[in-house]
C-alpha cells in the first residue's frame, strides 16, 4: 500500500455547491455564487475565434491579459500574478509562505477553501471567530505571533456578505508587522455598494505587504473557465507567479477574460440587477421575520444553527439548491427573479411550519 502524507488521513477534500432538482422538475442552483446569467455574445464570440487554435499550448505568461488588467487598473503589469480561479491563486499564496512552523490567520466562518489549502501547505490554521457575522479585526492582530506569515481578509467575508469599513481596516494594517503578508481577498468586490468600504488597489500601493485577491468567476460570469488574478507589489507578485503551474490560465480563459474586461460596462450593468435583486430577496426575509446582515456580494447568509440541515431539504424539496454550512447557517446565491422567488417561497414555507 503507498504511503502519503499523514495529513491525508485528516484533511477534507472540498465540497462543491449541489444541485437539486424539485418534484415538478424544477432546478434552481443558488449554492455556488455563480452569475444567473450566461456570457455575453461578444465573450462567446472570443471563446468560439480562440477555440480554433487549442491545438497550440497558451501564451503561458498571459500577456495579453496581464496588459489588459493593467491597464484597466492602471497598475504595473509586475505587480500582476495569475491563477486558474483565485482559490488557484490562494493555493500559490499558501504555497508561498507554507513551511513548518509557519502560521496563517483567517476569520472563521469564512470561504472554506482556506483550511484545506492551510493543511495541504502544512502551515498552522489560526482561526479567529467572526464577531456580529464579520471579521473582528482587532482579535485577528491580537493573534498575531512571531511564526505569523500570513493573514486572510475576506471583504466581503463568505460565506455571510458582511465587510469591514476603512477606519477598521487601517487600523488593523498598521498594527500588522511588515513582514505578514496581508490578503484582501475581494472576490465579490463588484458588487460592493458601501462606499465606506475601501477597495483594496487604494491600499495595497503604499503598503508593500497587502496584496489583492480577485477573480472572473462572480461578477464576469467566467466560472467555468478560472481565471483568478492577485494584484501586489512585484516581491509579492514575482513569488506567486513563482508558485504558478505551467500553462495554467488556458487559451479559451485567456481569451475571455480580455473579452469581458473590454465588454465591462455591459457586464458591470447586469451586475446592478443582482444588487437590486439582493435587496429585494434580504427585504422579503426580514419581512418574513429571518435575521439577515447586510450583503454586499451576490447571496444572502442566514443563520441557522440546528435548523440548517432541515431548511436546506425544504428548499431542495422545492428545487432549490443552497449551500448549508454544518450547524451553522446556511447561504443562498442571488439569482434571476424565478430562482429567487422559489427560494422566497421555499423559505415562507420553513417559516410557517
């Protein structure tokens, strides 16, 4: 029998959100964050041109999509690494900092990628508990030790959609050491519309220790294709794009991704449907007596506790698919108006019983 790591004997593989399908044939997925809707005809007219020439390996560098997000942002294309999704690109940090000993920090509940990739990197898991469903930042520098590498912020946290402002968020950085790598992991950024939540490139430019996590996968619809993408100053970037498997980004990601960010403006607007409609799903559950925080991503967090199991099957039992966290609570995608309104119903339902 081979012998592997002892790690393999504990660790928890990742669990994708499920679908579902209702008595009547119904099927309503709002378990994985994903975009309701389909890519625009201009993306899939890039992806058909670019599917011509598969037979070839990627630019493995990306280059046209790294002058693409530098010039969008206007930053150096040195301070640009990419990943197949940016969990790929959280892999590469892990990997970055990973040896033994080292310690990484993180709120929890938050995205649950990031215990698997702390155990597979063989660093430390330094949880710190979520206070009024967000970060408490000042627990998170309070756990700060001398083996800390590195430190999670998700902003907006996932799986509850709560961010933390930047009054809190200064204060947090200047207590951290300069050499903690700090990540803002802001894959919902798009849909933030606090404006006292500060977005992330503003910050990262006079501090050589904070870098920005995003992706194509929510707001750009590119789910399918991971494409993630960390913006740092060059050390920060230069050893990630260290951590980068050869031809990672493939030809067809490549290509759509430059597509959508010349398409942004189109794209942008579609994502001000999903902020309207995450306001009028968050107004008919408080109407409905449910406590939920203010979301500034694409889904809605409820908790549950025990209730969790049983309000997940109530809402399969109707066609739709949320993602349920243990004994937690459980969180629910935005998606089109019928998606939506069957989850509504679906939770009116668990409420009357």
């Amino acid at each position: 029998m081979p012998q592997f790591r002892a790690v393999f004997d504990t660790v928890a593989a990742y669990k994708a959100g499920q679908a579902v399908v209702g008595p009547d044939g119904r099927s309503y997925k709002l378990s994985s964050n994903e975009s309701p809707e389909p890519p625009l005809p201009s993306v899939v007219r890039a992806i058909a041109e670019a599917a011509t020439q598969i037979h070839r390996y990627p630019d493995p560098a990306a280059l046209r999509l790294v002058e693409a997000l530098s010039a969008r942002y206007g930053v150096p294309a040195d301070h640009i690494a990419l990943g197949a999704g940016s969990v790929t690109v959280a892999q590469q940090l892990f990997e970055t900092v990973g040896e033994p000993g080292a310690e990484v920090i993180y709120a929890w509940r938050s995205f649950e990628a990031y215990p698997l990739l702390a155990d597979l990197s063989g660093v430390t898991s330094v949880r710190v508990p979520l206070k009024d469903e967000t970060h408490d930042l000042d627990a998170m520098a309070d756990a700060i030790t001398p083996n800390t590498r590195m430190i999670l912020v998700c902003n907006p946290n996932n799986p509850t959609g709560t961010v933390n402002r930047a009054g809190e968020l200064k204060r947090f950085l200047d207590r951290v050491p300069e050499n903690i790598l700090v990540i803002l992991d802001e894959a919902y950024r798009e849909y933030v519309r606090d404006e006292d939540v500060p977005d992330g490139l503003t910050i990262y430019r006079d501090r050589p220790n904070v870098a920005v996590l995003r992706t194509f996968s929510k707001a750009y619809g590119l789910a399918g294709l991971r494409v993630g993408y960390l913006i740092g100053q060059e050390p920060v970037a230069g050893a990630v794009r260290k951590a980068m498997m050869p031809f990672a980004i493939n030809h067809l990601a490549q290509a759509a991704a430059v597509a959508s960010l010349q398409a942004e403006e189109e794209l942008l607007a579609r994502v001000e449907t999903v902020v309207a409609e995450r306001a009028r799903v968050r107004d008919a559950l408080v109407a409905q007596g449910w406590l939920v925080p203010q979301s500034e991503a694409n889904f809605v967090w409820l908790r549950l506790a025990g209730d969790t199991p049983a309000f997940a099957e109530v809402c399969a039992a109707a066609g739709v698919a949320v993602r349920p966290f243990g004994n937690e609570g459980a969180r629910v995608s935005i998606g089109d108006r019928e998606a939506n309104d069957a989850f509504l119903a679906a939770a009116a339902a668990f409420r009357s019983r």
